[in-house]
C-alpha cells in the first residue's frame, strides 16, 4: 500500500520552517467565515486582508497554545533573505477555543506578495503555562524553531499554509 504524501514536506515547511511532527490538535483556520485554508491552496490576496479566524480544538480550556503565522519566503522565493517573516502571533489562547480568546501579540499584518508564490504558514504550539512567551523585537528575520526553544514550545502540535501571489489586473477581474 502506497503512503499519501504530506502536503506540508511536499511544500518545504517541513524542513524549511519546521522539523517533523505529528499532528495532535485540530486546527482550523478560516478567511472571510467561507474560505478554509488548506496545504498547497492558493488564496488571492483580497481574500486574506482581514485577520482570519482560526479556531482549536486542543486538550481542554486550562491548556493555553500560540499561534503564529510567517511567510519563509519573503522578500521573494528566490531570493528570501527575510527568512522568515512574522505577520502574526497570538498567544494563551485556551484549548477547545478560538483566536479570539487569546492574546494578540503581534498585530495581524496583510500578505501583499509582490514577486513570485510565497508560502503563508499557520503554526500552532502548546505552551507550558499562561504568560510564559515573549514576541520577538522585529517581524524580520523571524527563526520558528529558535522562537520555540527561546520559549520552551517544543514541536509544533498543528500547521497548515497556503500559497498566495500578487493578484494581476487580468486575474483580479474574474
């Protein structure tokens, strides 16, 4: 019997921006409360300009996870010297919740890739206690796996991204 590759090896976030993992909470993350992200979809960039609502499932309301979102290949996939970049992160957000319960911060900022397909990734982390991470001094040159030894995470418990590029005047007319 033949394995389903995971989408998320196939898209270099495993390796790139995270080391191997197995999924062990559910997460969900929706734009514009219709359009679900999915590994490897492509979402055009009006779709993603307001904050999404990502929603979790987690061990239980006492468990508080962080959540980020970078893009790796900023300023461009073939040249990403910006490695990786923050757009988002919210922190002690309580198990079997959402986003909203958590705390944000660092304020949602727009993807508005300018050359080439960049990858927007959804990274969530169980945190050992309430108040326990610290948000990084720039969204520049942000280092998921040395974020997450600086604030004792561990692995990721969940990810997910989607592919976005600039929208030309050709294609923003469908």
């Amino acid at each position: 019997m033949s394995r389903v590759p995971d989408p998320l090896i196939i898209g270099r976030v495993i390796r790139e921006v995270v080391d191997i993992f197995s999924p062990t909470v559910k997460m969900t993350v929706t734009y514009n409360s219709n359009k679900q992200v999915a590994n490897v979809h492509e979402l055009m960039p009006a779709v993603i300009a307001a904050r999404p609502w990502v929603e979790i499932s987690g061990d239980d309301m006492r468990t508080c996870y962080t959540l980020i979102m970078i893009d790796p290949d900023a300023p461009s996939p073939s040249d990403p010297y910006l490695r990786e970049h923050l757009h988002w992160m919210v922190t002690d957000i309580p198990g079997t919740t959402d986003d909203s319960f958590g705390k944000e911060v660092v304020a949602y900022e727009t993807p508005k890739p300018t050359i080439g397909i960049h990858r927007y990734v959804f990274i969530l982390f169980k945190q050992s206690g309430r108040q326990t991470v610290r948000p990084p001094s720039s969204r520049d040159y942000f280092n998921t796996r040395r974020f997450s030894a600086d604030n004792g995470l561990g692995l990721q418990v969940a990810a997910v991204y989607f592919n976005a590029q600039r929208e030309t005047a050709a294609r923003s007319r469908r």
